[in-house]
DNA sequence: CCATAGATTGACT
DNA sequence: GTCAATCTATGGA
C-alpha cells in the first residue's frame, strides 16, 4: 500500500486523462503530483496547469506547426508526460490529453509542497510558496528532466492521485506566451498563495 | 514594490 | 541565425 495516503486504487486512470487539454485541465487542481523513487515519496498539489491545443489550433502550442522530434509526447496516448528543455536551462512539464494521435496537452505551471517539502526545499534553495511557483520550480523540485519525458502517469514512478476540490477555480489568458493571448487557457485557484507571480 | 538584464542550449526556420 | 510555455539577481522608486 501506498504510504502518504496515495493508494494505487485511488490514482488517476487513462479515462481522466482523456479528454481535451482544455476540459482537463481545471479538473488538475487540487490533484496531487506524487513521485516515489528510492524509497521516498515527493508529493506537489497542483493549483496552476495551463492547456496547450492540438495542430493548427493554437499558436503557442509546440504542436501549432505539426509534429517534431520535440513534440512528439504531445500526441502520444494520453496520461504520459511531456518534459521539454527550454531557454537552454529549464525544464517544464505536461500532462497530455486527448486521444493518441491527437495533439494536446497541460502544462504543470505550479503547486503546493504536500510531502517531501524538505528534500524539495533544498534543491531549490528555497521554502514554501518559493519551492514550485513555477514550472521550472515545480520540476526543479521534483528532478524531473528528458529521462521523464514519455512516463506513464497512470503506470510508473510518477502519477496523479485526486487530493481536494478548489473552492474556486479563476481563469486567465496564459503567462510568457506572445501570440494565442486571447486564449484564457490559463487555470488557478486564486485562492492559493502558491501560484506563480502574475495572476491577471 | 517594479523593471530589466543575463544565463545558456537546442529546436526550428 | 533566431529565440524560447523561465528564473534569478540587481538596481531604482
């Protein structure tokens, strides 16, 4: 049985996953993002996710222009993980949605240190709301990277496991992106401190 | 508080 | 060659 109060019957199935990135993503918050390795159990509750659309869709998607080497997990079955490595330093990473195929995908943008906060803490080299109020932070925390990208969400070391409903779940056009800001794919629960910065 | 520069690499045009 | 789904330090109000 799961230590932490993660049991394996309670974690999320490729059913949940499979959906639009925009349908799936308010229904993120307030899941927890638990990863066991070594004995050790690191546990993120996610309280900002932002959705990512198919080809042609959406112009900030990695997916706009078809599929690459890059992309490739964004049209893959859904409830993998999508990690990319960005301004030559960061990671950041997605839960993808949809169908296989399909390309879609939702952006793990910030979250709320469950278990685990003092390992977290110390690679961050910081505490509390400073720990993963970002999606670099989160999987800096986490030390997710490309050996992530691909997981099985509902089958490997790395899962989702439903935790608590937000009270409130606000939504907003979505941050560091310059074309697509019409779009408000951007979702948080404006009630949470641990949000990245700007929450317009 | 806010604004801005620099870091640093690979993916894509 | 360009620039990115970012973060941090620093400098000024």
């Amino acid at each position: 049985m799961g230590r932490g109060g993660f049991p394996a019957y309670r974690r999320l199935g490729r059913r949940f996953f499979a959906r639009s990135a925009e349908e799936l993503a308010p229904d993120l918050l307030g899941c927890a993002l638990v990863l066991r390795v070594g004995g050790l159990t690191l546990a993120i509750k996610l309280v900002e996710v932002e959705a990512y659309l198919g080809v042609g869709d959406d112009p900030a998607s990695h997916a706009f222009r078809g599929r690459t080497a890059r992309n490739e997990q964004m049209f893959a079955t859904p409830g993998h993980l999508y990690v990319y490595f960005t301004y030559g330093m960061h990671y950041c990473s997605n839960v993808v949605a949809e169908k296989k195929g399909v390309a879609g995908a939702v952006l793990l943008r910030a979250g709320e240190a469950l278990q685990g906060a003092e390992l977290m803490g110390a690679r961050r080299g910081r505490k509390g709301v400073e720990i993963a109020n970002g999606p670099a932070k989160l999987c800096q925390a986490l030390g997710l990277d490309l050996r992530h990208n691909g997981l099985d969400l509902t089958r490997d070391e790395l899962g989702i496991w439903p935790f608590e409903t937000p009270k409130r779940v606000a939504r907003s056009s979505r941050i560091g992106v310059r074309e697509g800001r019409q779009l408000r794919l951007r979702f948080f629960d404006p009630d949470s401190p641990f949000v990245s910065g700007k929450r317009t």
